[in-house]
C-alpha cells in the first residue's frame, strides 16, 4: 500500500506541476529586459543611435538580473525567467563597439565625396548663372541695336534692364540664401554674380563691354567664372591718306639694318 500510494503521488506530480505553472506570472522586469535588449540592437544598427544601443543594453542587463532573482526568490509566484533579455542586451552592448571601426571608415570615405559634390553642385549652380546672364545681356544688345540701328548701346542702360529682368531676379545664391546673387559691382561673396562696364584698348582698338564674374568657393580659396558681352568696339584713326582713305593703323617701318 505504501509503494502504490507513493506511485501515485509520483505519477500526479508532472500534473502538479503543470497545474501549479498555469498560475505563475513573469517575474517583474523580464518583459522590459526583452524589449529593452531588442530595441538596443535596433538602434546598434541603425549606426546612428550608438549611445541609445548601449543605455538599452545596459537597462536590459538589469531587468534581467532583477527579474531573474526575484524568479529565484519566489519559485511559487513567478515564472523561470528565460535568457531573451539577457542575450538580446550583451549583442546589443557588443554591436556598437563592432561597428565603430566600420563606421569610421565609411565616414572617412563618404564626408569628403559628400561635401566635394556640394562643392560641385553648388559651382555648376554659379556658372549657370553665369550664363543665363550672359545670353539675356546678348539678347538685350541685340534688341537695342534692332530699336536704334548706328546707335551705340548704353553699357548702363543694359545693366539695368538685366537688372529688372524677372530671370535674372530669381537667382538664388547657392551658398548663402540670405545673401545677394546677383549685383553690379565688381566685388562679391561666394555664390553672387556681378555685372560691370568695362572699356578696354589693344592694338588701337576699343572695346566696351559688359563684364559679368561669378565667385565660387574652392578647395578653401575663392576663385571666379568669367563672361562677358560685348556692347560695341570703335578702331582708332591715326589719319587719312592722300586719298582720304582713314589710316587705323599706321604701317610698321622696318628696323634699320646696321652695317
């Protein structure tokens, strides 16, 4: 009797057991040490969130010792406490410290091609410009000829129509929003067009023009993208023949020949 009575207590206790573990509840803290352990290698690979990864790790460390021990404390009450959180917060405290070399070269790589084709952007943006500039004072003189046919254009009169152009007012500076893109001058920040009269002679020729300059920043140093139009030239008279034909340029005497 003894030995059946013993069977059948060792028979039902698996159904006891059972039964008893149907009413444990998890141990305080295992469900935040899981998501806490999850979210840290989250953010370790998002390569941006290094510091939240291991704040997550370490909170998940914790939880999971404080569930883990409160578990073994009251066997009656709680839940053995799994190895999620404690798993999921040691990747999560490792990732961040594997992956920094990684990241540091790819930034190393990566910030300078970057920043060089902003550079690049930004100098084909001013050399539009640039040009967009140049063709509309093109197509300005052009209309100034057509209206005065044997008049010579006004330098001041093309600025200001450029100036008023709605195209020409609609430039943006690439570098600096805030500031000028276009402005007569000859002097100006990165990112702003200037546009100026110019006059000058070679060879008993003169030429008048209008100069248009647009500055860019390069390698740390500024540098310019240079246009121009030219309104009109005039050839110098040095005098008239025998014939009244004008003399432009008066011929070159040959060099005496020494002895």
């Amino acid at each position: 009797m003894l030995l059946a009575g013993h069977f059948v207590e060792c028979w039902r206790h698996p159904l006891e057991i059972y039964m008893s573990d149907a009413f444990l509840t998890p141990a305080p803290g295992a469900k935040a040490a899981k998501l806490c352990g999850i979210l840290a290698i989250v953010f370790a690979l998002t390569c941006v969130g290094f510091p939240i990864a291991i704040v997550l790790g370490i909170v998940a460390l914790v939880q999971q010792a404080k569930a883990k021990r409160l578990a073994k404390a009251e066997p009656q009450t709680y839940l053995p406490v799994p190895a999620t959180g404690l798993v999921t917060g040691i990747i999560g405290l490792v990732l961040p410290v594997l992956m920094l070399p990684f990241v540091g070269i790819v930034s190393a790589i990566a910030i300078p091609a970057l920043l060089g084709q902003r550079e690049r952007a930004r100098e084909m943006a001013v050399q539009a410009m640039v040009e967009t500039a140049r063709q509309q004072a093109e197509a300005i003189v052009a209309d100034l000829h057509a209206k005065a046919p044997g008049q010579v254009p006004s330098q001041d009169a093309v600025i200001q129509a450029l100036s008023r152009d709605p195209g020409i007012q609609a430039f943006k500076n690439p570098y600096n929003p805030s500031a000028p893109a276009f402005k007569r001058g000859r002097e100006g920040v990165p990112g702003t067009v200037t546009v100026y009269p110019d006059m000058e002679e070679v060879d008993g020729v003169t030429t008048w023009s209008i100069k248009f300059r647009g500055i860019i920043r390069r390698g740390g140093q500024e540098h310019s993208i240079e246009a121009e139009v030219i309104t009109h030239t005039q050839e110098k008279v040095h005098g008239r023949t025998e014939d009244g034909w004008e003399v432009v340029q008066p011929p070159v005497e040959p060099a005496p020949q020494k002895d």
